[in-house]
C-alpha cells in the first residue's frame, strides 16, 4: 500500500514498509509529502497543528492564540 501525502492526500510513490532513509520528501514526526508538495518547498498553505495541542487546549480562544502563534514559528 503507498503511502499518502501528508498535505494534499495523494498517493506518493513510497509503500508504507519503505524505510524513511531511502526516501525523499519525508518530515520526521509529520509524515511524507508527495513529489509536488514536496518541490513547493517553503511555498505552503498549510502546516501542522500536534494533536495534543488542540486536546489539551479546551479553550478556543487560547487555542487560536497557540496556532497563531506556532503558525508565526513555521513561517519566519
């Protein structure tokens, strides 16, 4: 079965028992992207928000402040 991109959801062209150091487009601790999203590089409009700060956050406002925040930390 292959894999699929973290961020668009496309089938990449690794099986999910390829070793992670014989790949390309792979991010430890997210996941792998496909040859596309890959090659946009810094040039995203997404990025990743960890499960546990949204559980551990039930508070909206301060969950938005976290984001923000973890947001203007990816993008410098």
């Amino acid at each position: 079965m292959k894999d699929k991109c973290i961020l668009c959801d496309a089938e990449t062209a690794y099986d999910d028992t390829t070793h992670v150091d014989m790949r390309v487009g792979y991010i430890e601790g997210a996941g792998q992207l496909c040859h596309a999203c890959w090659m946009r590089g810094t040039d995203r409009r997404h990025f990743l928000v960890p499960h546990s700060m949204v559980y551990n956050t039930p508070n909206d406002q301060e969950l938005g402040t976290k984001v923000r925040e973890l947001y203007y930390e990816t993008n410098d």
